[in-house]
C-alpha cells in the first residue's frame, strides 16, 4: 500500500502571502491530522478531519484553515504568512482506535 | 511545563551498543504511547506504539511504560550507524487523535 503522500515537497513564500499544502491519506484511512514541526521541536497538533467534519483543532491562529473532500484528501491553508510559519508541515492518517502514519512532510520557507 | 519532556540530546554511542531513550509526561489520562524515528529532513516513522502500562518488544527494540511514574522508554539493542536519527516519543488519550510529542532525542550511533 501506498503510505501517505504530501505536495508540495517544498516551497517558498513570502510574507503575507497565501499557501496550500495537500495530503492524500493511506487508502481506507478516513482521518486527516496536521501538524506543523519548527526546526528542532516535535510536531504541534493543528487539526484533525474524520469523515469531512472537524474533529479537533489546536492552539494555531485563524489564519489556519483546513478541509477533507469526499475521497478523504485534505488541504491546509494558511493566509497572511509570518516568519514565524516556516516549519514541516505534516499530515498524518488513521483509521478509528489506530495509531497515526505520517508522511514526508512539506517544507515552508517564509521570506 | 510542558506536557511531555525528552532530553534532546545529542547522544553518541559506539556501535553494537544498548541505547536507552526516555519521556516523561504530566498528562495521567495519557493511554496511548508512540515512539517515532525521523530523519533528518523526513516525516516521523512509526516504530513502536503501546496501550497502557508494559513492555513490548519488537526485533531490536523493546517499549516500556510505567503509568504510574509518567515515564517511558525506548531500547534499542546492538544499535548501528542507520539508527542514527531523531527519536521523538508521542502519547495521546485517543489512539487515532492528538498526539502530544516530546521534542526529540537525536541520536548518533558511531561507526
């Protein structure tokens, strides 16, 4: 089976701007985690997605946003990009009462 | 304080060596424990996941949890050169919900 997969791999923006990072869940996984990893710290909750509905939302500002589509896929926007956003984005799958497999990860600059 | 605390490191062994890596957490309604291994630059990779006090051995690596210190561990035995990476434990009261992550221990397993 294929593991999870995220796109872009990495990119760059610059302050203020817009940005949107794709995951696509291992397949019959219906839960969609984000999370973001600062250099040398451990991933951060931002939010999870279980069948298109928001589970749980973390300490992040409303800049961040997300949404599930029918085949499970996820999105996470960020607007009005700080600094302070650069970091590995990671988005992690499950199925109910299993743990979480993550995949590779989106590298953001900021500039 | 936080949640879950790991000593970052870095720690350095010779090869073949017994590595011992530790959380400790504050959270007593904690259930789940994970511990991961990330590359450097890569997604975090699942290798041992644990439910309640115990231990679990699987290959060169054997999880204990001791509920009723708040403390975990990761043993990692006849360690080698490709183990080197960043070990991050992770816990939630959810399997497949929040995880809360530790900040890593980087490990360097000498030749």
């Amino acid at each position: 089976d294929a593991g999870v997969t995220q796109s872009p791999t990495h990119l760059i923006k610059t302050r203020g701007q817009h940005v949107t990072l794709r995951c696509s869940p291992i397949s019959g996984h219906k839960s969609v985690s984000w999370y973001q990893q600062v250099l040398g710290q451990g991933p951060q909750f931002i939010f999870q997605y279980y069948e298109k509905e928001e589970r749980g939302r973390g300490n992040f500002p409303d800049r961040f946003s997300a949404r599930q589509f029918p085949n499970y896929s996820s999105e996470l926007n960020v607007n009005a990009l700080l600094l302070g956003d650069s970091a590995l984005y990671l988005c992690a799958s499950s199925r109910p009462q299993e743990t979480q497999y993550f995949g590779p990860g989106t590298r953001l600059l900021v500039l | 304080q936080k949640e879950v605390e790991q000593d970052p490191g870095p720690l350095s062994v010779p090869e073949g060596a017994i590595v011992s890596l530790n959380c400790t957490y504050s959270n007593s309604a904690f259930q789940y424990f994970m511990w991961y291994r990330q590359y450097s630059r890569k997604g975090p990779e699942l290798l041992m996941y644990t439910y309640s006090s115990g231990n679990k051995e699987d290959g060169r690596f054997t999880a204990q949890v001791d509920k009723s210190s708040k403390y975990i561990s990761l043993f990692i035995r006849d360690s080698q050169p490709s183990d080197s990476a960043t070990y991050l434990c992770a816990m939630s009261m959810d399997s497949s919900y929040k995880l809360i992550f530790g900040s890593g221990t980087r490990l360097l397993v000498r030749p």
